[in-house]
C-alpha cells in the first residue's frame, strides 16, 4: 500500500503522539501486536469494527516505510 499517508495520522493530542489509523484512537502499535500475537485480519476486523481491511495494510506499509528508513548510528 503506497497511500498509508492517508490512513495514518500523527496528532500530539491523540495517543501522545503515536502513529494512529486517521479518524480512531486505534495505534499502528496496537495493529502491529495484534498481528504478532496471531490475530487475523478478520478477528481484527471483527472485534473493532471501525478498521478496514486497508486500515490493517496500512499500518503494515507505514511500519515497513519506517523500518526502511531506519538508521543505525555507531558510535566510536
């Protein structure tokens, strides 16, 4: 999914600031640790009706495009 943008907002004053599905209180953490902990896509979907199924691939695509952009820095 190349649009997370449009899914996944960051507000200071919702979820201090963590990464959020636009429009819920629904963290990209959240998404991410309900994957992890082997929750389908449609238990997900089931349990908070709010989320789409592009809701769930946006998260994932929003954690790739951070984990790609992720630098390591060492230091001497």
């Amino acid at each position: 999914m190349n649009n997370w943008q449009e899914r996944i907002s960051i507000d200071q004053g919702i979820r201090f600031g963590k990464p959020c599905v636009r429009g819920t209180r629904i963290a990209v953490l959240d998404v991410l640790g309900w994957l992890a902990n082997g929750m389908s896509y449609e238990e997900i979907l089931e349990e908070f009706p709010s989320l789409t199924k592009e809701d769930i691939l946006a998260a994932l695509a929003f954690a790739a495009n951070r984990e790609e952009n992720t630098k390591i820095l060492i230091s001497a």
